[in-house]
C-alpha cells in the first residue's frame, strides 16, 4: 500500500517492519513449554524489539522529530514542536496469552496538536489511518462511524480494570448501567484496535480509563475523523492527559456520558 501523505507512508513502513518481528515471536509465545514468568519476558522483548524497529524507521525518516515511546520513555531531537508517540505492541496480555489481537500504534502531534495516526493490525493486515482534516481510512476504504440512533441496538466495547489498576468499584456501576441498555459489550484488550472499530462502526461506542497517550492519540484522531465523537468522562476534551476516553458515533454520545460514573 502506498498513501499520499508522507506521514502516513512513513509511519506505514516502520510498523509493518516492526510486525515482523511480532509475527515471528507470537508465533514462539504458544510453543514456549516454561513458566508464566518466561513467557513474559519473551513479550516484553518482542515489545522492546518492536519499539527499537519503530524509533530507528521513523529516526531515519524525520531525524529532526521528537519520539516519545512506551518504553524508551522522550526522545529529545531538534525540532520540539514535533514528536512521533509510539506504542509497539497495545494488547500485551492477549500477545501473552496467544491471543491474536494486538496492534502497533503511531501518532503524530505538532504542538500540541495531534495530526495524524495510524493503528496497524499485523493478524489481519488492516491498517486504519487518518491525518488531520482529510478523514479516516481502513487500507484503501474510507470509514465512518456507525449511524445507530437507539442505545439499545449498539454494541460498545470497554476496559475493565485489571489486576494492579485503582478504580474497580468505580467501574462496576457504570457498567452494569450500560449493559442493561445496549445489545452488547465487548473488552477486547487494545484499546488503540476499541478506538479503530468505533471509527469503522464494528463499534457504535467506547469507554475506559487507565489509559496512556500512546493508548489512544492516534485513534482519537481516527475516530473524529471518521465523524465521531471523542472526549473525557465530563465531555470535555482533556482525554489525552487523564486517560479517559469517551468515543461514539454524535449520536449516542451523551447517553454514554450520562451512564458511565463520571467519579472515574
């Protein structure tokens, strides 16, 4: 594939080049007959390998361009208005468990602006991408959210805190209000793949907490790209600081933010 903006492009061929090498070590993950601690640290290499692949790609690319990377934490270059935020492998505990939905994730912001992303699947080869004003795309396909009106019809995909993160009881009353109303909930374990399926309406909408830039820069955009709706819990716009993402077709938006618990 090849796409006319050189972001994207670039972008592009650094994650299909590190997909690779996740290709290669998810296949091992299934096959590794030792502990939970072993299989573990294989991921977090094939984590670390992956980010390794994405900074030397996009370094190459754009040397001038800041990088802020899940791992490797600021990389400070020449231009500081700019900088690439990468997420080598969003979905780590379904790569863990040989579980084959995870992604490779790019932003692009100028300050303070995000202008584009992708979101790459390797399994199944999509590619979901957009830049700033020229909307979204799966490959080659133009998206767009889903036009359901009624709550009830919609499935909507979430992330239910696990082991380690504060807010379980916080949680559970927003999601027992929305589960009584909709004809589904899914929690699938990469939010950047939640964000890419409410701009492709496999989703009609979105919520979680807990999250991180690199979570979700590139598929906030996707999805307002798509003509959706993102925000924080109080439906303002602060998501990208607090980690906590509201993201819908316009339609049903606010009947999220009434029946999440907006104490998140």
């Amino acid at each position: 594939m090849n796409f006319s903006d050189p972001y994207i492009n670039a972008m592009f061929s650094a994650a299909r080049k590190a997909s690779k090498g996740l290709l290669r070590d998810f296949g091992e993950v299934e096959k590794l007959q030792v502990s939970l601690k072993g299989v573990s640290d294989f991921v977090s290499k094939a984590d670390t390998q992956s980010e390794r692949v994405l900074i030397k790609e996009l370094s190459y690319l754009y040397p001038k361009f800041n990088i802020l990377a899940e791992e490797k934490g600021t990389i400070k270059n020449s231009d500081g208005s700019i900088r690439w935020i990468i997420d080598p492998l969003d979905g780590t505990t379904n790569f863990l468990f040989s579980i084959p939905h995870f992604a490779i994730t790019i932003a692009l912001e100028k300050e303070g602006k995000i202008i584009a992303g992708i979101v790459y699947q390797p399994i199944t080869d999509e590619l979901f991408w957009a830049v700033n004003g020229k909307g979204a795309f799966c490959n080659n396909q133009r998206i767009r959210v889903s036009k359901r009106t009624n709550f009830t019809d919609c499935m909507i995909g979430t992330g239910i805190p696990h082991n380690g993160m504060a807010g379980h009881e916080d949680y559970i009353p927003g999601l027992k209000t929305i589960m009584s109303q909709v004809s589904g909930i899914r929690r699938m374990g990469a939010g950047s793949l939640d964000l890419a399926y409410v701009a492709s309406a496999r989703f009609d909408g979105y919520w979680e907490k807990n999250l991180k830039i690199m979570d979700i820069a590139a598929g906030s955009l996707i999805v307002k790209e798509a003509g959706g709706s993102v925000t924080d819990f109080e439906g303002k716009e602060n998501y990208l600081n607090s980690g906590r993402i509201v993201a819908s077709n316009f339609s049903i938006h606010d009947e999220m933010l009434r029946n999440i618990n907006t104490k998140f």
